[in-house]
C-alpha cells in the first residue's frame, strides 16, 4: 500500500469486523480467488480433455456425494458456532483476535495450489515470499536484512552478516530450534579441538589463532572453548576452511573428520565422554545451563528435554514484581564457572506480556566477553510481543525516541497520562533486541496471521550450516544463491511448511508494512484497549456504588496489552484458598465448556496460576487483605485478560461502559459465588450450629420459615427462632443466640413516614436482647432504600446503640423478595 495514506482510517477496513461488517468485501475476494484459480485451470494445455464429464456429473453417485458433503459440512459449520469468538472484542481471555483480511486472502488463494515451502523447486513463489517477508521481519527487530542465501554476504557499510530465518508451525519449534542451534555451534568448536589431537589432517587446527582468546587452540581449554561467542563460532569454522592446506582438495575431507566428533554424531554423553578420553581425565567438561525467567512459556522445558542436556541444568530465574526476569536475582545466580549454553530474555510474555530486561542481558554479555572471555547465545522469545519494536520504526527504518513513542501512545481519555509501564526503559529494552542471536516471532498472535504461522530468526546467517541436513532424493544446492532454488528444508528442523502461511504474511506487510504508522497503529491500538480497560478497572474500584465491596487487585502495571488481575471481597475472603475458590468458579461464568450456549456469554476471560513461591515478594495478596501463608507453598490462580482485538477501541468509542459492564458482570457473579464461599468459611469455622433470632411481625414468616428449612445451606449449621410477638420475646431474652435479625419497623405497620420513636422501640428491643453482649446483628428495613431516611437511620442507631461488633443494613423492599439479599448479609455477618 503506497502512497500517502492515513493508515489510522484504514484499520476498520482490514478485519471483517465483529458483525461482519465487511461481509462483501470478503465475500468478494474469496470469489475473485475462486474466479482466479479455476481460470488457471482451464487454460492449463486448454487442449487436454476435462476428466470430470458433465455426464458425470448427472450420476446418482455423483449427486449423492455432492448432497452427503453438503450436509456434513453444514453439520460442521454448525459445530463451530459452538467454538470461542475469538474475533470479538468481548473476547478478553487469551492471545486470540480477528485475522487480517489479507492474511485470510493470501492464506486461502495459496491453499488452491497446496504450496510446500520445503524446497524452491516445487514452490518457486511462495517460497520467495517467504524470504522475503522474514527479511522485513528482521529488518523491524534491527537484523541485516536477508539478501540472498550465501553465508559470505555482508553489508559493505556495517560489515555485519545478513540474518537468517523461516516461518515455522509456531513459537514452540521455533523455540526448539533457536536452542538446537545454540547447541550445535557451542559445541563445535569441542569437536575442533577432538579432531585437531585425533587426525592428522586435522592438526594444523591447533596453531589456528582464535581473536576471541588472543590464543591458539592448542592453547585453549576445552571448557574456554565453550564460552567462544556465536559470532566467534561462525569466525573460527570460516577460519578452518581458510586455513585448512590444499583448500580445493581437503576442506570437505575436513569437514568429515570434524563431524565424526560433533553432538551431532557423539551426543551429549559421547562428546563429553571424548574430552575426558582426549585429556586423560585432565579436564572435565561441565554440562551447560540455561537461563530463562519463570514467567517463561512451557516449550523451554520440552526444548531443553529434546537437545538432550536434560532439566537439571535449567536455571529459572525469580521475577520482579512486573513478573519479568529479575536482573539482580539473574546475577546472583549466574554461575561463571559452568559453561552457559543460552539465556532466554522474553518480549512479551504469554501469561503477562512482560518485557525481560533485554538491555542489561545485552550489557551483562558485553562485559561478561570482555572481562571474563565469556559469552552465550542469546535469545529473545517474541512469540508474542515480537511485533512490538514496529512501534519504534518510521517507514524510512529509522527509530523514533523514547519520548516520542510515550506521545504517540497516551490517549485523551486518560487526559494524555501514561498508566503503563511504557518508558525510556521499555524504549531500550526493546532496542536491544537488536543484538541478540536469534529471536521467535509469531506471526500468528500479533501478526493476526491464521495458524500456523510462527519464525526463527537468526542474526546470522552463517548459523544455519550447523543444523544442515541434505536429502539424498535432493540434487545438489544451487549455485546461483537465488532463494527460489534453494532447499530450506535443508536448514529448518521442520520439513514439510505451508507456503500459504508464507503468502499470508508476505500480502499483510505488502498492504500493511511493520512500521508505527502502519501495523504499528494494530499494536497501537491494542495497547490502548489495554489502558482503557485498566482505567475502567480503576474506576471500578473508586466506585462504591458499582464495586459493592468488592475490589479489584491488578497483579502488577503493565507494559503491553494484557492485564492480570484478581477480584476479591477483602471483609471476607481472607485465604488463598477461599481466592482460589472464587476465582475458579468465576472463570467458569466466564469461558465457554463443551455444553455452554455461546451467546449467553457476555464477555470471555482467561486464568493463569502460579506458585505463591514465585510471587511472594510482590504485594499482590496484601493489597487482597490475604493471609500470607507460613510456608512459600500452594498456589494462586489470576485472571488473565489480553486486549489484543485492534478494534476494541473504536468499541469503546461507541460504548463509553463497554468494560464497565464487564465489571458489572463480574460483580453479579460474584455476589452468587460469594454465598457459596461464605458457607465454606462459616461451616469449616463453625465448632457448632449456630443460634439464631430472626424478629419479624409479617403476616408472611411462616412461609418465610419454610423456605429456609428447605435451604440445604441454611438449615444444615443454622438453628433459627423466630419471634413474632411479645410473649415469644420475652421468654427469648432467657437464651443467647450468635446472629440477631431485626426488622427496623417492627412497630411501624404502615411504613409510610420515618417515626424515630417507633424506629427507637426497636433498638430497645434489642438492647434487652442482648444484654450489653457483643454479638452480630442484621437490620433491614425499607427506610434504607431512600438516601434522605437511610442517613437518619444510620444516625439513629448509632444514638441507641455507639458501635456495635458486627452488623449489616439491608434496604429492604418486600420480606420475600428481599430474602436472598438478607440471607447473603447474614452469611457475610456470620462468615467475618
């Protein structure tokens, strides 16, 4: 897309929206993809006769078929409907929004052709868009650019290699094989050094000179040789081949007895086994780490598994109260004498959208070379927030500021204040991606790409030749380094990928390039549906009327668009366990199971849980009134919402209360649930029943009797008495009971006018009552439904009786339709 345009008034037009609203457009397309297809087809050798007769058509067993697919598919459609609406702004749960129409455009015209980006020969262009969309995606994160498929290529002003990458299923393998990676080339240069002592053709290797040392390899430990930078890595087997004697004739009988000694062919076990055997036990080479926070996402432990290094060599680093990776903590527990494998930094974790500290992951590697001639492979994991940094780029590639981002992110509605955590720290932390070794992206979450559609990128390209693997079915790589001939799959730890996948993305950055004032206004966008979501919850808090004592506790301040969160009512709910309680069965009000009627969900949200031992130092639980635990044991589940709809803000545009109802929502659920919980505590607590007067003169208290012995609840810890008349009063003075429930108006039967004398008889009663105890009572009357009397009320009983233990108001307009509200007071009085 070219020219001038003002890509803020072009956002609506590339979602089918959540009423379809651009039902035409997309019908129009899938048409013209149809129309284009089928031409193709027909002018194919327009000689060739049609396989399928119109004949052939006219058969009962054609027609059957036709008619049986017709009908299963309508059965399918149907089933759908059932799924989540992961297209709706009302969806707030996980990392789920529409799809760009050009991503469903591109996916479905390229799934006629049933693409495979396995090799070039067989997908010529889509394989090219392929390589031509990770070079933009490197370019936004501050790669070099892919040029070509030759390892030797570099920029002629930088002098950097150009990157590497590919799409990939997802995250997860694309994780995997960020790792396999790291592995292959950090133990490379052990290989070296093995072959240089045990082949001959290979002993010049050890008067090779290694920069990084400023030493020989013969002079280098095989444990030194393990902290060699990736660069250095790349350095020293480009080195060999230089150096290696007869060039033409021996380097790929060099190449052969290197890799008799490489993980590749030895494995974990062999190759440190080889060391011990080539140094004659002089020399134990350690298993190395990797570093990774633990708000990390689960493919990091099946990754670490598949390499074969195995999880006790797993260091997972506590998190700071933003739930990223804890520098300080990172350096404490950093061991400098065991080889490093990799550090993960995360951008934009999966449970919080979280920003690890890139930067000082960056600095600690700088100084870490320098001063210790150490060094790791660095990964950032941007499977989420990988598309963050085109929030960062002009459409010329040039940076903004920090300061410049932070305007073009606040939003009238919070009066151009910055609730986030977007900063001059955010501003470097997500520059420095720049100078890791390889990155995940997937264009699947905030690239609003159909699944599957993940990438690897790699800083250099020269990195792929340690994972190379060629089929002998394959004729040899091409020599003319043009893209379209190469075979990726050589290079990928995936074989067979959708070039459709390819196409999706390729036509999304072509209409819709990864600069701020383009797909930086989607990422936009949804930081801000993130902010307004944040302000209503705010608002929530601030608003007693609408809250109705509960709370809402964010988990931490956010950085992108995701908020964590908890509701609770702090008078009550006082345990992990009983939080816990609550937010399970609110969760369950708030997703869709297997029999749920979709449209009667309102809104969608997601949980996420954790180990308290992971949290403890925030203030998460102080801020719920919850008791800390003794023991750094159990675990707490948060509510997790991702504003990753784009066009959640015009939403809120056109309902100011859009997220106010959600909250609405969340309260009236947990009023119900609250009873229930309410129980729990009162009966777990409860060394016996619990007495009970209820004083009542209304004609209705027997049928009112009735229906709370038939409440299960109620009637299994409760003993009620009721009291309609003096006599009955009289001989209840005689017993103590645990809970008073008073109607204020016992001696007003009209209850048309506010009589403080008869409002008084009343509190005598009670005084009588009680007998100067400290006890819990519960008042209801209808003078409390009015502001004006409820403020006489409340002055007049704290005339007759100063401060009371426990006690509740309930506005009450009729007895039997008011019970349910009496009864969640009593609960609440009962359950303090």
């Amino acid at each position: 897309m070219g020219g001038n345009i003002n890509y803020n008034k072009v956002i609506k037009s590339l979602f089918l929206g959540p009423k379809a609203e651009n039902q035409e457009l997309y019908e129009s397309l899938i048409i013209e993809i149809i129309k284009d297809s089928c031409f193709l087809r027909k002018n194919f050798h327009p000689a060739d006769l049609p396989v399928i007769s119109e004949t052939d058509k006219l058969s009962a067993d054609f027609q059957l078929t036709a008619a049986e697919l017709k009908q299963e598919l309508q059965n399918i459609l149907s089933e759908l409907k059932r799924g989540v609406p992961l297209y709706h702004p009302r969806y707030i749960g996980h990392m789920h929004g529409d799809l760009l129409i050009s991503a469903f455009a591109g996916y479905f015209g390229t799934i006629l052709y049933n693409s495979n980006n396995i090799v070039g020969e067989s997908s010529p262009a889509t394989t090219r868009m392929e390589f031509n969309y990770i070079s933009s995606l490197a370019q936004m994160v501050g790669y070099e650019p892919m040029k070509n498929a030759d390892n030797n290529y570099t920029n002629s002003k930088t002098k950097k290699h150009q990157s590497w990458g590919h799409l990939s299923a997802g995250g997860t393998t694309a994780n995997m094989e960020a790792l396999w990676v790291a592995r292959n080339m950090k133990y490379y240069p052990i290989a070296v050094k093995i072959a240089s002592y045990k082949e001959n053709d290979c002993a010049f290797i050890k008067d090779l000179h290694v920069n990084f040392f400023d030493k020989t390899i013969k002079d280098i430990s095989f444990s030194e040789l393990f902290n060699l930078s990736p660069s250095a890595i790349s350095d020293l087997k480009d080195l060999i081949y230089r150096k290696c004697p007869d060039f033409k004739q021996k380097v790929e009988e060099v190449k052969g007895l290197i890799s008799q000694y490489e993980i590749i062919n030895l494995g974990v076990h062999g190759i440190h086994q080889m060391v011990n055997v080539v140094t004659a036990g002089k020399e134990n080479l350690k298993l190395p780490k990797l570093y990774y926070a633990k708000s990390y996402h689960y493919s990091w432990d099946k990754a670490i598994d598949l390499i074969g290094i195995g999880h006790y060599q797993i260091v997972k680093v506590p998190i700071d109260i933003g739930f990223r990776l804890d520098f300080k903590k990172f350096r404490d527990v950093y061991d400098k004498d065991s080889p490093t494998l990799a550090v993960i930094g995360i951008l934009g974790s999966s449970k919080q959208g979280s920003i690890d500290p890139i930067d000082d992951l960056v600095q600690f590697r700088n100084d870490l070379e320098q001063y210790e001639k150490k060094s790791f492979h660095l990964h950032v994991d941007g499977a989420y927030g990988g598309y963050l940094p085109c929030l960062l780029r002009k459409n010329d590639n040039q940076l903004i500021t920090a300061n410049e981002l932070v305007d073009s992110l606040e939003i009238k509605e919070l009066d151009y204040y910055m609730p986030f955590e977007i900063n001059e720290k955010w501003y470097k932390k997500v520059t420095a991606v720049k100078y890791s070794d390889s990155i995940t992206i997937d264009p699947h979450k905030m690239g609003y790409i159909p699944y599957p559609a993940g990438s690897i990128i790699f800083s250099d390209t020269r990195c792929k030749d340690f994972i190379s693997y060629l089929p002998s079915y394959l004729n040899k790589p091409s020599e003319s380094k043009d893209i379209s001939e190469e075979f990726l799959g050589q290079w990928t730890l995936e074989g067979s990928r959708p070039g459709a996948a390819a196409t999706a993305c390729y036509l999304s950055e072509k209409v819709l390039p990864y600069h701020k004032d383009a797909h930086g206004i989607i990422v936009k966008n949804t930081i801000q549906a993130a902010m307004l979501f944040w302000k209503s919850l705010q608002d929530f808090n601030d608003n007693s009327e609408l809250n109705q004592g509960f709370k809402i506790v964010p988990a931490f301040t956010p950085e992108t668009n995701i908020v964590s969160y908890l509701i609770t009512y702090p008078k009550i709910i006082t345990t992990i366990k009983h939080l816990n309680l609550l937010t399970s069965w609110l969760y369950d009000r708030f997703s869709i199971k297997g029999d749920t009627v979709v449209p009667f969900i309102n809104y969608m949200v997601a949980k996420e849980d954790f180990e308290y031992k992971d949290i403890s130092h925030t203030n998460i639980l102080d801020e719920c009134n919850i008791e800390k635990p003794k023991e750094d044991k159990g675990r707490i589940i948060l509510f997790s919402s991702v504003l990753m709809n784009p066009l959640s803000v015009y939403v809120v545009e056109n309902d100011k209360d859009f997220y106010v109802k959600f909250w609405n929502e969340m309260v009236k659920h947990s009023q119900s649930i609250l009873s229930v919980i309410m129980l729990k505590i009162i009966t777990e607590g409860a060394k016996k029943r619990i007495k009970l007067l209820w004083v009542e003169d209304d004609e209705k208290i027997d049928e009112i009797n009735m229906k709370l012995q038939r409440d299960y609840h109620v009637s299994q810890f409760v003993n009620i008495d009721f009291v309609t008349n003096a006599q009955e009063i009289e001989k209840a003075i005689e017993e103590e009971y645990d809970v008073y429930i008073f109607d204020l108006n016992l001696k007003d039967k009209n209850h048309d006018n506010y009589d403080f004398e008869k409002i008084r008889e009343t509190i005598s009663l009670v005084n009588k009552l009680k007998k100067d105890k400290l006890c819990k009572i519960l008042f209801y009357s209808k003078f409390l439904l009015n502001e004006e009397t409820r403020e006489k009320v409340e002055l007049d009983l704290y005339k007759g009786f100063g401060t009371l233990q426990e006690y509740q108001k309930i506005p009450k307009d009729e007895l039997e339709k008011d019970l349910p509200k009496i009864i969640s007071s009593l609960y609440k009085i009962m359950a303090k």
